[in-house]
C-alpha cells in the first residue's frame, strides 16, 4: 500500500517502474448450469472487472454471464462516497423483460469491480435451493444508506441483520416484479430500493425474501473481515467464515474493504497454489522471441543522476548488456553532476546510434529532478512508446534479462520489493488499518522473505486520487 512511506515508494517508482497494456482472456467451455443467468453491471473493463471475469472463467460459467452497460457511460451517481447506483436496477429491469414471467429461471445478480467468484454456479444453486428463498440477498452488518430503517428490520438472532444489493439471487418473475414495483432514477440508490421492498411484510412474504444472514453464498467483507480466513485444502485456498461456520461462494469487497478484497483475491479463485504458486502471474504474458526483434514493445529508458554516485561506468554497462534490441529502446537521461559528464558523454558518444533515439539533459541545463521526470514522461508519450522504465543511477541491473522479463509480465506497473536486510521492513504494504496506519497482513513475512509471490495487483479503479 502507497502509504506515508510515501517517499520511499516514489522513489522506488521512479527508479525502476514499467507501463504496459493489457491482453484479453480467452473464453472457457461451457457451464455446468446452463439455464441460469448472471448478470452483472460495468462500465469500464478496470482491474477489478478483469478479475471478476477471470474467476467467471476458472469457475466455467462464462457462458451464462450477461455484462450489461459495458462501453456506456455510467449514469449511476457516484457511489464511492454517496448512495447511487439506479442506474443497475433500470440496467436489469430492462435485461430481465423478456423473463418477466419466467417462474423457474434462475438469475443470479452481482456488482463485478469488487466482487470475485469463489465457486461454481452449480454449488450456487444447490445453496439457493436450500434456503427455500424465492429471492436471496446478501446481507451485511450495517444498514446503509438509510440508518433510520434499521429497526425497521425482522430481528435475527444469529447473523449479519442488512439487507446489501451487491448480490442476489432468485427466479425471474420474482425479481422483476420486485424491479417493476416503483420506478427509480438511475443516480438514486438501488440498495435503498430493495430495502424498501424487503421492509414491506407483503412483499417479502410475497416473494419469499431472504436475507444471506450467515454467508451460506454471499460474503460482504465491510464490517466483517475479521470473520473471514484464508485457508487451503490441498493446492486450493478458499475462505472459510470462522463466525457461522460456512464457506462463501462469492466475495464481495463491499464499502471500504477493497484493499482486504485484493490482498485475498492473489489467492482465491485458484490465483495461487502453494506448490505452483502465483498461476495468474503467468496468464496474460506473453513471449517475446528473440529471433523477431521487430515485435518487441518500444520502451522508453529513463535514467536518473541526481547525486554523485560510485560505479557509474558499471551502471551503464548494465544498461547496455540488456537483452532487448536497442532498436527498440529509447534513451532518456538527466544528469545533475558535472563530475559525471565525461562518463556519460562516452556512454552516449559509444551507444547513443545504436538506439531508436537517445536524448541527454546536462548539468549545465539546469533542470530539477521533478521536471525532468515529467519531461522523460511526456517524451516518451511525445515517442508513441509502450512502456516506459524509469531508472535511477544508485540501482544496478544484475540481470540482463531484466527489461524483456518485465515486458513479458504485461503488468501495468510493476515496482521492486525493497528491504532491510534481516529487518521486517520494507517498502511494501500488505494491509492498512481504518484510519489509514500500517498494519501487518497474514502474507507480509512471507511476501517480504520472497518465499510467497503474488500478484500484489492495485485494481485501477482503487488507485490513489
Ligand atoms: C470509465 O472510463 C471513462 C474514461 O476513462 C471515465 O470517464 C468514466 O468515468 C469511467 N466510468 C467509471 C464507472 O469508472
Ligand atoms: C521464434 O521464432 C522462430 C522463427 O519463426 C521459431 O522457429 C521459433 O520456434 C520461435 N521461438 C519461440 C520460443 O517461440
């Protein structure tokens, strides 16, 4: 996590980081369950929705997935800090036409930028069956957006009380008689729509309403983390709720528990094995071929020489040495230490040819170390580069590998671990508390001792703003 370790981790950032594009999943065989369908709402194909999609396919139902408002603007409001979120009932009400009458299809509705399967649609259903539920929501520890209605709720005596609309399911005429009771603007709140709903005893015995009080299916993570573990059977983790006793099938990363939901989802969904490993690190790589120089992504070097800095020739070899042809490498450095001219000057009068182009910024041209990382970023914009590895002179390249592996992980940023030798520190967040200190998660050892790699992935739609 970018805490106030801030400054140790811009600079880290800034000497070796590299950015990429992404590469789309293939599509998986069929469903086991063929006549349900899932449906979920997104604009954008973040982070947070590929991972959805890719636990979709490892769990083979990717065939029954209906992905409404992809590519359309969202018009829901914004729900990060407000209520909102009309816009996926109006969404689903429309998609679920067709089956207003339908007493026996199954629907199965989930958000999908914090939400991660954990299971099959079968075992799904098979739960949803045992509730006797005609609809099923998920259910949380806080009534929200409305706390007013919260004594308004049935009394539970074991389980999270609240109704939370990231996540339902039941059959079709059921729900969209529920969608159709009252219309909604699109940036109103959807969660406040079904508790009205579920609060009116008419309605909810009516349609046999239920509440997921104790995570049999849905698992909302706000409020709750600490009644879930992590746990492996095998070669497989899953999530085990120690409160209720029950394993969830779909993970919900509801409110402000998105970073906990990443630091499970490196796991969950069979994204790590204890013997292989990260297995998701390697889909969507891809291999460059050494025989074809013509196909490697263009990057940008940028190095920094912001100090007086010792083996500065060798740092220069080791640029050189990388395996990645020069003809498709740019060159950007900045130097602020006259001392170092010569050395750079040989460096660029020996090499600069062999590059697609090389740029240096001298001392003389008085340039802070802040606009010139922004100059080397806008160069290499102005260049039409694919990615870009900013890298300062104290940091040598022990292996000449180095920049094609990096390609070739097709990550969109990718940063280095930096430890104190025998220390637990690092520059490294496995977990942050509430109110925003550092707190240690379950992996930080591991991960820090480089004995448990992850993906250590930061969904886009979480980045720092
Ligand atoms: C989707 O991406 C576009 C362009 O990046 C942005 O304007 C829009 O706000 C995004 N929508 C959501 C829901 O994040
Ligand atoms: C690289 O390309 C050559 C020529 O097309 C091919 O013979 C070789 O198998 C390729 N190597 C890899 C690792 O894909």
């Amino acid at each position: 996590m970018f805490g106030d370790k801030g400054t140790t981790i811009g600079r880290c950032l800034a000497w070796c980081c590299v950015f990429l594009t992404y590469h789309v999943v293939s599509e998986a065989p069929a469903a086991d369950v063929n006549d349900v369908l899932v449906f979920t709402v997104a604009s954008n194909e973040t982070d947070g929705f590929q991972r959805y999609l890719r636990s979709v396919e490892v769990y083979r139902f990717r065939d029954n997935l209906r992905i409404l408002g992809l590519g359309e603007p969202w018009k829901g409001g914004n729900v990060v800090n407000y209520a909102g979120g009309g816009y996926k009932i109006n969404l689903l009400k429309k998609a679920l036409e067709e089956y207003r009458n339908d007493e026996k299809k199954i629907i199965l509705f989930t958000d999908s930028y914090d939400v991660i399967f954990l299971g099959g649609l079968s075992a799904i259903v098979e739960r949803f069956l045992d509730t006797d539920a005609r609809v099923l929501f998920s259910a949380e520890a806080y009534c929200w957006p409305d706390k007013s209605l919260a004594t308004h709720y049935p009394a539970v005596s074991r389980g999270k009380r609240y109704l939370n609309s990231g996540g339902f399911i039941g059959y079709a005429s059921d729900v969209y008689e529920i969608l159709d009771k009252a219309l909604i603007k699109d940036e109103d709140d959807d969660q406040l729509f079904y508790t009205t709903v579920y609060l009116q005893d008419e309605l909810r015995m009516r349609h046999k309403i239920k509440l997921d009080h104790k995570s049999e299916i849905f698992q909302n993570l706000f409020g709750a983390v600490a009644d879930v573990e992590l746990r492996f059977k095998g070669e497989e983790a899953y999530l085990q709720n120690i409160v209720y006793n029950t394993v969830p099938l779909i993970l919900h990363g509801n409110g402000h528990s998105k970073l906990v939901l990443n630091s499970l989802g490196n796991y969950l969904a069979r994204a790590w094995t204890p013997n292989e490993g990260c297995l998701a690190c390697w889909e969507q790589t891809i291999e460059l071929n050494k025989t074809k120089p013509g196909m490697y992504p263009v990057i940008l070097i940028a190095i920094f020489i912001e100090h007086p800095t010792p083996f500065l020739e060798e740092f220069f070899q080791a640029i050189y040495r990388q395996a990645y042809p020069k003809s498709r490498l740019h060159l950007f450095i900045h130097n602020t230490v006259p001392y170092h001219e010569s050395v750079v000057y040989d460096f660029f009068e020996r090499t600069s040819q062999e590059y697609l182009s090389a740029k240096q910024i001298l001392p003389s041209d008085g340039i802070s170390e802040v606009d010139a990382r922004k100059l080397a970023l806008e160069h290499c914009l102005l260049k039409e580069c694919s990615g870009y590895l900013s890298i300062d002179a104290v940091a040598h390249l022990d292996n000449e590998h180095m920049l094609k592996l990096l390609v070739e992980q097709q990550r969109g940023i990718v940063a280095p671990l930096l430890i104190r030798p025998y220390k637990a520190w690092s520059n490294f967040w496995g977990a942050i508390t509430d109110d925003g200190f550092y707190a240690r998660s379950f992996d930080y050892m591991e991960i820090i001792k480089n004995e448990r790699r992850t993906i250590l992935s930061f969904p886009s739609q979480y980045k720092l703003q």
